[in-house]
C-alpha cells in the first residue's frame, strides 16, 4: 500500500515536470489535455448572493492553467458530511473537496484522500501556522490544504463588560449574564482540559488514553456544580444563548464564527468579541481552553488527473483564494501573509478565533478513540445541570466520567 | 320511583359523558399541541431557534416567502418539486405493484404463493435501510446515480419493494366473495377484466389506503433520498433540504423557515387525508359487508 501511494507521489512529481516542460513547448493550445474535475463545497460557496466564490476560484485556476481544458462539476458537501459522502463511494465522488479535520482519520483509513509531497507539502508547511499544519498531520504526511480555523469564542456585549472583565469569566460573572453551552460535549471539556486534564497524551498518543479523573478534574466538577447555581449563569441549550442576546437577557455566549451576522445583528456596534477568558478556581486562575481544528481541502486518491486536482486544491488554500473567501463570505483566513495585512489583522473576529487557536485551545485530537469521549461529557453536563451531580457525588461521577470515556462502551 | 330511576340514569350518563369528554379534550390538546407550536413557529417574526414565550410576539409570512425567494442555499422550490414528481411517480407505481400482487395471492392458486407469502413475511421483518448502500451500488451500476437520472432512481427506490407489502390488500380482496369472480368467468372475462372490471371497482377503500401510504413514503423518506442524492443538490428532496436547515450554521436563520417548511409539506397529506378518511376507515375493517 506504502508503495503504491509512493510511487502515486512520485508519478505526480513527475508529471508535474512534464508538464511543466508543455506549456513552454506548445503555446497554441492545440494539445491542451481534456480535464474533468469533480469539486464539492458547502452550498455558501456557490451560491449567487454570497458571489459564488468557488466557480471564480476555479475559473482563475483554469485561467492560470491553458495547458488543461478543464470541465468543472460543482457538488454540495458541506465540511462536515463530505467525507462521509466520499467514504460512501470514493470513485464517483469529487476529487477535490472539503473537509472538517476532525474526519481525518477515518478518511485515512477509507483511503480517501492524498497525502500532500514534495514541493505542496513545503508550500502548505510556508504558508501556515505549525499548528494548522499538525492539524493535518498524521504520521508525519500532511493530508490537506488548511483555509481556515475552527472553533469557538466568546461573544459578549461591550455595554455590559469592559475589556478588562472579560479576561475572567468570574469577574464577568459579578457584572452581568454570561451563558454557556454546558451541556455540549464541544465545549463542556474547555474547563477540564483548562486545569490539567489531557486527552492522549499530546492528542496523538491514543494508547495513552484520557486523563479525565483525578483531584483536578473532581476539583473542576465542584466549580462548574457551584457555575450553574450562580443566578447570572444560563445554560446555553437549543439556541436559547443567541435568543437571550437579542432579547437583553444575557449578555455574553460562547460561539463559532458562524454566528457571528446573527450576534452583530442583536448587539449592534456593541458587540464584543474575545478569545476564551479563565475561570477562578480555588483562589487560581485557569485558562479555558477549547477544543480547536482547522478545515482544509482534500483530494480523492481515486481522481483521474492528479495533478490538476492537486494544484487545484493548493490554489482554492492560497492567500487570494482565502482573501476572496474572507470578502465575499467571512470565513476567517489562515494564511499566515494574509493574517499580517491590516484589514484582517484588525477586525476582531478574526483576532478573536485566531488568539483562540494559537493560545486558548488544544488541538481536538482526531484519534478513533476519541468517539468515545463525547456522550459521557455530555452526561456530566446534563447532570451538573439537572443537579443529579452534586459535591457529595461529584468524585465518582467524575471517575465514571473518565473510565467511560476510556471505554468503547461494548 | 320509576322517574327518580330514569333521572339517574341520564344523570350518570351525563357524568359519564363529561369524564370522557374531559379526558378526549386533554388527550387532544396534547396531540395537537407539537403541530400548532409548529404552525406558531412558522409564523413567528422573531428569528433563532430559542424564545422564550410561547406565543410569537409578532407575526409574519416572511418566512413562507422566504422559502420560495431565497433560493441561494437552500433551493425550497426546487426540493419541493422534486419530491413531488418522485412521491407522485411512485405512488403510481407502487398502488399498481400492491394491487396486482394482492390479487394474484387472493385469487389465483400457484405453486410459489405460499413460499412467496412466507418470503415476503420474512424480508418484511428486515428495515428496508439495511440493504441502502446495496442498493446504491445496484443503481450506480445502472448509471442512474448521475443528474436527472437520480430522480428515477428514487421513484424505483420506493416503488421496489411494494409488491412485499401486499398483506393488508389481500386481506381486503379475500373478503370479496369468490362468487362474484366466478360469475365473470363464466361470462367470458379473461383475469385481467375480472381484476380491472369487477375487483377494483368493488375495492375502493384499499385502493385509496394503497394509494395514501404508497403516497407518504416518498414524501417523507429520508434516508434513501441523502444516499442516493449525495451531492446533487439539484436533485434533493424536501426532507434532506429540512434537515440542513438544521445544521448549526444555518438553523438560528432558518429556524422559522424550516417551520414553515414543515407546515407546507403537511398540507398535501392533510389534504389528501380529509378528503379520502372516510374510504380510509372502510378499507381497514372490511369490503363487501353481510
């Protein structure tokens, strides 16, 4: 198998060469190879009103290329559900698609997508953080083309919080309403995982397995048991935290970047938005820290023409690709040049995530094991809520918490 | 003596009738409570998923005309069309499938009936999804995983496996006296005329039950139509089109529409519903009576 993708690798450079070599040879077209190229991307992407960013990318892209006569075939797949729709038949799906990392390893071991070599893998490697490329990274290959960050902050109304409060979430808690999604599973771990718990070891190391027990986790579950009785906190659940900004009710919530023209719209120009603040714990401040991916552009092992797809799927992760994508549609560019610029360095949403990713969040790890982690979290959040987890009970909830999410539950 | 009797007994009635008359209210509230919320939803002006009243604070139709204006990332109409070509086709298909096979098991005597009937009996205990990824491959090596072909394969989808689900028309067709059939016979008919001239016309309420349910299922199903749709948006039914308004970055916008949606695609079975109940409630208690 190692063999067969190396030498896939290696006929791609190769090719690369050649036809390299083409264009200067024969610049009146008459050769230009016939090229058809599945591409899938969420429906935004393609859409009138938000400027079909992905039919200019990729007419740009054939523009760049006059020695291919490129057909595009546009799908939908958002990040999320692609690699399952590439799993379900790898050889009549796209070529190039996107993908959230979290599905990294099950399309590793589906075969579904390319490891990156040679010259893509310096080029993906100099145009991005360490820390996006690791999110990439398995074995040591790089197996995406990184567009953008993923995970959540804190939303909060400037009305209410100074810059100074929202550093600490008790602070924040004296002054006004702050909710937060305690019974999700994505976002309940960023209090744990603040104060010393790990998850396979650097996220990598599955048969370390989880460190989710111990004084420093009963001690967590004891502070978030007193959280939910504090009379300014929500739980955020079926939406009711966007619903309390509209209405005045609340005043901060933790969220992702698509949120983000809803907040605008109930909160105005009072709208705040900061990277995860820490909590007090025993007299201590601990830093929150959320669980962080990246989403990337992959290309099917089953395409027809490698090499278009390849540098197609580099060029839709370039800085001018990201940069269209952060005007016509808001997603928040990872390029490191493009992070430099003014514009994006200065509006606070893109400050936000990205001070979320680099300083206030762990790489969620992408390892199987790690399916196993999120019903027994979501369980201790229901309880603390419910109130079926109390101080008395708090150590062996948390212990049944950990040992559950070390078990596969067969 | 005899009037104090009489009274009493009407007054238990009365009794009687008001406790059952509560209990059916309060049940019916219950009921009908998740649909009117619905219809609430629908209509609200205020957007995201959550509120905190129950009654909206102002309404509006917007979220109805959105669904057939904003046809950026969602395309309702579209959907909607779709799926209603597919659950029309397939009805069609699937009433004839369930009639011809129920009639042949009712009246005519061949070798296989019973081997079928156990047949049927058992792939029946098997959920239909379970065979999905199967059946996939099937039609993707008939070619019909790609553009407008996908709606065929829907329709073949659905109306596939009727023939199995033939034991409530039977059951119907075997209440009709053999006599009847007999008669024809003697008169000339070929099977054909019996089954179109003398059965179905005698069969109205099983054709109408066949013909609701074969109805329902395209229009509802889910599963079949995200596998085999895939990543041809312009072939999705209204269910995976519902069901996206969900995801986490659409449903705080699209909360209201998908409401709405819901309230649209139930019209057409509450039509179909009202106007044909009564035939509905015959065909499952018997044909000819006396």
């Amino acid at each position: 198998m190692k063999r067969k993708i190396a030498a896939l690798a290696a006929a791609i450079l190769a090719s690369v060469a050649v036809a390299g070599c083409g264009i200067a040879g024969d610049s009146d077209g008459a050769q230009r190879e016939k090229v058809r190229l599945m591409v899938w991307s969420p429906s935004e992407d393609q859409s009138k009103e938000s400027g079909e960013w992905l039919q200019t990318t990729c007419e740009q892209f054939a523009k760049e290329h006059p020695e291919w006569d490129i057909t595009f075939v546009y799908g939908v797949a958002d990040e999320a559900t692609a690699p399952g729709s590439v799993k379900q038949d790898p050889e009549a799906s796209a070529d190039v698609y996107m993908f959230a990392n979290d599905g990294l390893s099950a399309m590793i071991d589906a075969n579904t997508v390319v490891k990156f070599g040679g010259k893509y893998a310096e080029e993906i490697r100099a145009t991005n953080s360490p820390e996006i490329v690791e999110s990439l990274t398995k074995d040591g290959e790089i197996y995406g083309v990184p567009f953008t960050t993923n995970t959540w902050f804190m939303y909060y109304d400037k009305s209410v919080f100074s810059e100074e409060d929202v550093k600490n979430l008790d602070t924040m808690l004296e002054k006004g309403v702050v909710s937060f999604p305690l019974t999700n599973s994505w976002y309940l771990p960023a209090f744990y995982i603040g104060n010393g718990c790990t998850l396979f070891g650097d996220g990598t190391q599955e048969e370390l397995g989880v460190d989710f027990g111990g004084e420093n986790a009963v001690e967590v579950t004891n502070y978030l048991i007193d959280l939910v009785d504090n009379p300014n906190f929500r739980v955020d659940a079926d939406g009711s935290g966007i619903a309390g900004l509209r209405d005045g009710s609340i005043s901060a919530m933790f969220s992702g970047s698509w949120d983000a023209n809803a907040v605008k719209e109930a909160l105005g120009d009072n709208m705040g938005v900061a990277a995860l603040p820490t909590y007090t714990l025993n007299g201590e401040e601990v830093q929150m820290m959320a669980y962080a991916g990246s989403k990337a552009i992959a290309v099917n092992p089953n395409c027809e023409y490698m090499v278009p797809a390849v540098e197609l799927a580099i060029y839709l992760g370039s800085a001018k690709a990201q940069e269209d994508h952060y005007v016509l549609r808001n997603v928040i560019p990872c390029n490191t040049e493009l992070l430099a610029q003014d514009n994006i360095a200065n509006d606070p949403l893109v400050a936000a995530q990205n001070r979320t990713f680099n300083e206030t969040s762990i790489l969620q790890p992408f390892v199987a094991s790690m399916n196993n982690c999120w019903t027994p979290v979501e369980n201790m959040g229901k309880g603390i809520r419910n109130k079926t987890v109390t101080h008395e009970n708090a150590k062996e909830q948390t212990e049944a918490m950990n040992e559950a999410m070390n078990s596969s539950g067969i | 003596m005899s009037v104090k009797k009489e009274y009493s007994a009407k007054r238990k009635r009365f009794i009687n009738n008001t406790i059952v008359h509560v209990i059916l209210a309060i049940l019916a509230i219950i009921w009908v409570f998740p649909i009117f919320w619905v219809i609430l939803t629908s209509f609200r002006a205020e957007k995201g998923s959550y509120v905190s009243t129950f009654f909206p604070q102002s309404y509006t139709l917007d979220n109805y005309i959105r669904l057939f204006t904003d046809t950026s990332i969602l395309n309702f109409p579209q959907m909607f069309m779709n799926t209603l070509f597919v659950a029309i086709c397939s009805c069609i298909l699937s009433s004839f499938y369930v009639l011809a096979v129920s009639y042949c098991l009712s009246r005519l005597r061949f070798k296989m009936r019973k081997p079928y009937m156990n047949m049927a009996m058992i792939l029946g205990l098997f959920p239909g999804f379970m065979s999905m990824i199967a059946v996939y491959f099937i039609l993707k090596a008939l070619g019909l995983t790609e553009g407008n072909l996908i709606r065929l394969a829907l329709i073949l989808c659905y109306s596939g496996s009727a023939g199995l689900g033939f034991q409530i028309a039977k059951g119907f067709f075997d209440t009709i006296p053999l006599a009847v059939d007999e008669a024809a016979l003697i008169d000339g008919c070929s099977r054909w005329q019996i089954f179109s001239k003398i059965t179905l016309p005698l069969s109205k309420p099983i054709i109408i039950y066949t013909v609701l349910t074969a109805f329902m299922a395209p229009w509802v199903d889910f599963i079949f139509a995200r596998v085999i749709c895939r990543a041809n948006a312009d072939q999705y039914t209204v269910a995976i089109g519902l069901w996206r308004m969900l995801e986490k970055e659409y449903i705080d916008s699209w909360y209201t529409s998908f409401a709405a949606g819901a309230v649209l695609i139930s019209i057409p079975i509450a039509i179909l519903f009202l106007s044909l109940q009564k035939y509905y409630v015959d065909g499952l208690s018997g044909a000819v009576k006396g």
